[in-house]
C-alpha cells in the first residue's frame, strides 16, 4: 500500500475536492471545505471498499492527518 495513492483515494472519496490538492500531511477536517460525517463516511465506505478495513469511528476521529489515516488502515490490514 501507497502513502501517496491513499491519499488520492482519498480525494476521490469526496466530491468537493480537487484531485492533487491534498498531501499525507494534510489535516483534513481543516482542508476540506464543508468536512461533514457525509465526507467521513465516503471515506470510511473507500476504505473498506478499496483496502477491504472497517476502521472504528472512534479510531478515525483519532486521525489528524492523511498519513494518520493510512497507518491506522495499514496497521488493520496486516
């Protein structure tokens, strides 16, 4: 798994964000224009669809970043 094609991912996850405007240090609830539990849940249902990883709410809200994100899927996934 690719920090960078995570991150992608994740942008495509949620329709307001331009692709390549996001990087894995970036604080996505800050970044984001109108972050809301509809963005958190696009890229929850990404995530158990493209890494096959339920991630807890309650780990997700842990997350600053993107790269925080994808060590908590990455940790899951092995």
């Amino acid at each position: 798994m690719d920090l960078l094609q995570f991150t992608r991912h994740f942008e495509s996850a949620i329709e307001s964000v331009t692709p390549g405007s996001l990087q894995p240090v970036s604080e996505f609830r800050h970044e984001i224009a109108g972050w809301d539990s509809l963005a958190a849940l696009s890229v929850l249902a990404m995530i158990d669809a493209e890494y096959e990883v339920t991630v807890k709410a309650n780990d997700f809200i842990a997350c600053e970043t993107i790269a925080d994100v994808f060590k908590l899927v990455e940790a899951q996934k092995n």
